[in-house]
C-alpha cells in the first residue's frame, strides 16, 4: 500500500519532528487551480508593483531568519551557521530581484525594416518546481522569485525531509504581501507529481536533483511540450595547476567539500592536482580533514553536522567501500561513527583513478576524491571527462590563464579562480551535460519562463 503521510526526522537525534498527510488528486487540483486564479490578477500588476512584494519578501526573510534557520537545522541538519548563510542570500536574491527585474523584464524597443517594434517579456502561467532538501529555503527561492517577479503563478513540490520548510516559506510570503493561493505547496507522490506535470494550467517545469530524476521529469514535461530548467547533479572539479598557491588551495577546497555538511550539488567534490603539487597536497588536505569536528548542528564549533538521513550515509559510505576496492588509498575517515545521528566522517580518497565511484559519479557527502593529473593541460583534460558539468574551480597564481583556461577550455557552467562559492543573485547559475540545462539568476534565469513576444508595428497604416 503506497504512504498516506510524510513524516519529517531531525537527522541529529533520529527524532520525528512532525507528519503531514499526502494530498489527494482533488487537493492537489485545487492548489493548481488557485495558483492559476491568483496568476489571472497577478500578472496584470505593473513589473513595479511585483518588485514592491519582491522586496518584502526579502526583508520578511531577514526579519525571520533564526526561526527559519532553527527549522531547517531541525529538518536536515544543517549548521546553524550556515542555515542562517542560507537565509541571508535568499534575501540578496530578494533584493537584486526587486532592483533589477523591471529593468531586464521591460520592453525591449527595436527598429526593425524601417518600422518599429518592441519585444514585450509576458508571463506564461503557472510555473512547478521539484525541489530538494539541502537548502529548503534557497532551492526554492531560487526559482520561484524569478518565476513571480516575471508576473507567473509558482508551485512548489519540496523534499519529503524539508516539508516544514516548504510551508513556512509560503506562508512568509503571503505575510510580506503575495496574493494568498499565488504560491501553491503540493504534499504529494511522485506518480501525483507526474500528473502535476501534464496539468492543462500548468505550463513550465523546473526541477534541481539528480540526473535520473532530471531525465525522468523532462521525459514526461516532453510527451506534453512543456518548457522545462534542469539542475541536476555533478562531480564539480577544482584544478591545483603547476603554480597555484597551495596553502589557499588546500584551505579552500576543504571548505568546498565540506560547504553543507557535503550535501550541495556545486561543492568542491574533485581535485585533480599536478604531480608537481600532487603528495603535498594530500598531506596537507588530510590534515585538515583528519582534524575536522563533527557534532551539534547548533554548536558553533561543529566543523561538520550530519548526513540528511541513513539513507543518503550509507549510499555514501558504500561508494567509499567500493572504491577502495578498486584501488583508491583512504587516508583519512572511511568508518561509520558509532553514536546518535546520521554522521558521516570527513573521508579522503587519493589515487583516484577511473572505474571508481569517486571517479564517475557524485559523492553526496563530506568525502573529497584526489585524482593526479600530469600537468595542467592533463588536469583539465581529466576536468573535462566528467558527465557532469556544473561548477568547477582553478587555483593558479597566474590569473590571466586561467581566465583564458575557464572560458575557453572548461566545460562546465561556473567556474571560480582561486576560490570557492556557491552562487551570486547577479550571475547566471546552471550547467552542462548531464548536470542539466537553462539558468536560474540573474538577467539570464529571469527571462527563462517568459513569452517573448515579438511586436511589430507598420510604419505607415496601409491603404
């Protein structure tokens, strides 16, 4: 018999937090239908008039950072620390939105064979989004902001874990402002997801998770000709190149991998360093990481929190078996903690080399693959065989190439130079291959679920 309820637990104590039941088909609808009657009116205010809520949505988030943080904590285990990172870019978001939304939305006047024309960025309709539960608040955010302030209807279908998290930030929204129903939660199955998908009212698709979900919900957003943003997956590469600075590579990547307890698709995940830097490298990397404490999410000491459920840990730690057993060196970690709560070590894998999972597939955890690469051509070479094509980083002291290296040799979505981060509300953010296609940010994700109609007006009424 398929499960009438979610039920949510703190991946720190294994407590239940709360259960909510699943909506029937009929629920369901009428949260579409809603969306789709607040749209109606929605779309008729002004791109100044959107950007005023956007705003306030923005400063509500600000306003009620720590009881959402405490919430997101409670639900997948985040840091403290960083569930409040979490809420306070999800304000920047807000805000950039807000300032240039009416600018990259307005019309745009061409002249066009003498005549003129203009093109117009009108809102599609209801716009569903499949989320995860690693940032409860941002995943969501991200999307739906965008998909509001382009005048469109939004729904939303959160992880099972982050139920919680879903509801509260629709409620917030309405608080600051957003016509009630605008932003519709659904609590529903995957078969009653797919059903969401072919709704007559609902008219795009965007969904951040794996690339098999990500083939699946664009298989069936297909078969109904439905516009559809992927971000999926990915095994992100940080390059430590011939002359890079290894104490700041060394430092940063530690940080990359360990962002999120390990859990965000553009972590750091492998580093592929130069023979010449190689051994230093895993010396100095599995210092850090043999050092690393895990413990209370609320603990501001704690350097790592848990894993999000046993689930995801022991898929985790079956990668890490497996390639050992073919022919990886575990340095540091590798074995399942003894105590309360989903914990995984902080886990370093070297001699990494293709045929392993560190190799081929994402390790969704605080687990760091250390590939060697002959050189720096040979490193972005083993950057570029990935499937995957997310984000990705290059640490060179000569910054010029690797500017040169990023836009012209690295195949991926986002590349940052002698650091790491996560996203910025002005740049496009999404990736390449099997990590999925379409934008979310910036100018770029605020155009992705809009009407670009082309309007053209004679120059002279003809006879």
């Amino acid at each position: 018999m398929a499960d009438t309820k979610i039920t949510t637990i703190n991946p720190f104590t294994e407590e239940v937090i709360e259960t909510y039941p699943l909506m029937s088909d009929e629920e369901a609808d009428k949260v579409v239908r809603a969306s789709h009657e607040a749209f109606l009116e929605w779309k008729m205010k002004s791109l100044d008039e959107r950007a005023k809520i956007i705003a306030a949505i923005g400063k509500k988030l600000s306003e009620k950072k720590d009881e959402f943080a405490q919430l997101m904590r409670r639900e997948v285990g985040k840091l403290i620390r960083d569930s409040r990172d979490e809420i306070d870019l999800c304000a920047a978001i807000c805000a950039y939105t807000a300032k240039e939304g009416p600018v990259a939305l307005a019309d745009d006047e061409r002249e066009v064979d003498g005549a003129t024309a203009f093109v117009s960025h009108s809102p599609i309709g209801v716009v569903y989004g499949i989320q995860p539960w690693n940032f409860p608040a941002y995943q969501a955010v991200r999307y739906s902001i965008a998909s509001l302030m382009a005048g469109n209807g939004v729904l939303l279908k959160h992880a099972e874990n982050c139920t919680g998290s879903g509801e509260y930030l629709r409620d917030l929204y309405e608080e600051a402002g957003l016509p009630k129903g605008l932003f519709g939660v659904l609590r529903i199955s995957h078969d009653q997801s797919d059903a969401i998908i072919a709704h007559d009212l609902v008219r795009g698709v965007t969904m951040t998770g794996s690339d098999t979900a990500g083939r699946h919900i664009a298989a069936k957003a297909g078969e109904v000709v439905k516009k559809t943003v992927l971000e999926l997956g990915s095994n992100d590469a940080y390059l430590v190149l011939d002359d890079a600075d290894l104490d700041l590579a060394i430092k940063t990547c530690v940080q990359g991998r360990l962002y999120n307890n390990g859990q965000t698709c553009v972590n750091a995940k492998r580093f592929i360093v130069t023979e010449k830097n190689y051994d230093a490298f895993v010396e100095g990397y599995a210092k850090r990481f043999g050092a690393v404490r895990m413990g209370d999410p609320m603990d501001g000491d704690t350097q790592l929190g848990p894993m999000v459920s046993r689930e995801q840990r022991d898929k985790l730690h079956e990668q890490v078996e497996k390639s050992v057993s073919n022919g990886a060196r575990l340095v540091v970690g590798g074995e399942m903690p003894d105590r309360e709560g989903w914990f995984y070590p902080a886990t370093v894998l070297a001699d990494v080399e293709p045929g392993q999972p560190a190799y081929e597939d994402e390790l969704f955890g605080p687990a760091a693959s250390i590939i060697k690469a002959k050189d720096d051509m040979d490193a972005m070479r083993i950057a570029n065989s990935s499937r995957y094509g997310l984000g990705g980083g290059i640490f060179s002291k000569d910054v010029e190439r690797a500017k040169k290296l990023a836009a012209e040799h690295f195949d991926t979505g986002m590349i940052f130079i002698n650091s790491f981060d996560l996203a910025s509300p002005s740049l496009p953010f999404g990736g390449v291959k099997d990590s999925g296609y379409g934008r979310e940010h910036g100018p770029e994700g605020l155009k992705e679920f809009v009407n670009a109609k082309a309007i053209k007006v004679a120059s002279k009424a003809a006879a």
